[in-house]
C-alpha cells in the first residue's frame, strides 16, 4: 500500500511539473485596489498558490493533530495504570494532588 501512495505521488507531481513547464508565458496578476504586477511567468503565480493552499491545509489540520495527541497520551496513560494494576504493583496516581500542595493550611 505504501509503494502505491508513493506511486500515485509521484504521478501527479509529474502531471503537476509538466502542466507547469508547459505554461511558462507572462501574465499580470491584479490585486487589490488596483495594484498590478506586470510580466510575472504563470508558473510562479501557480508556485504561490499552491505554496499558500499548502500552508492554509497545514494550519487548519494543527487543532486535530493536537486533539489525536492528547487523547493518545490520556490512553497511554490509561494503558499504563491498567498494567500497573494488573500487575499488582500499585502507583500513585500523578493526577491525584494533596489539598495541601495546592492550597497550603493557614494557622487559624
């Protein structure tokens, strides 16, 4: 299965490098309020777009790529007080904190 991803990776980005060679003409990119850049060759204009559609896919994928994480860590962590306790052995829990630590008793 990985050989074949790999493959299809490459054939497009094969696609992709030959439609980009064959559109190399000068073209003008109009921004806003009228601001116009003239003689810029279309496969740097495609070059940006696709850098900028790459770069908005990776920061709207960041807030689910945390979510995993966390909740990886919270299963390992539950895996690991399960084993503990299988085992025999018992641990201390590290979410469990002593009300003292927290807030220390003041003298009354």
């Amino acid at each position: 299965m990985r050989y074949l991803v790999w493959a299809l990776r490459l054939l497009v980005f094969v696609a992709v490098l030959m439609f980009a060679l064959k559109n190399t003409q000068p073209v003008e990119v109009t921004f806003y309020a009228d601001y116009v850049v003239h003689n810029v060759p279309l496969i740097v204009v495609m070059l940006a777009t696709f850098v900028v559609g790459a770069l908005f896919g990776l920061l709207l994928s960041v807030p689910a790529v945390m979510r995993r994480r966390r909740e990886a860590m919270r299963l390992r962590r539950e895996v690991e007080r399960l084993q503990a306790a299988a085992n025999g052995t018992a641990t201390p829990n590290p979410a469990t904190v002593a009300p003292e630590s927290v807030a220390p008793m003041s003298p009354l």
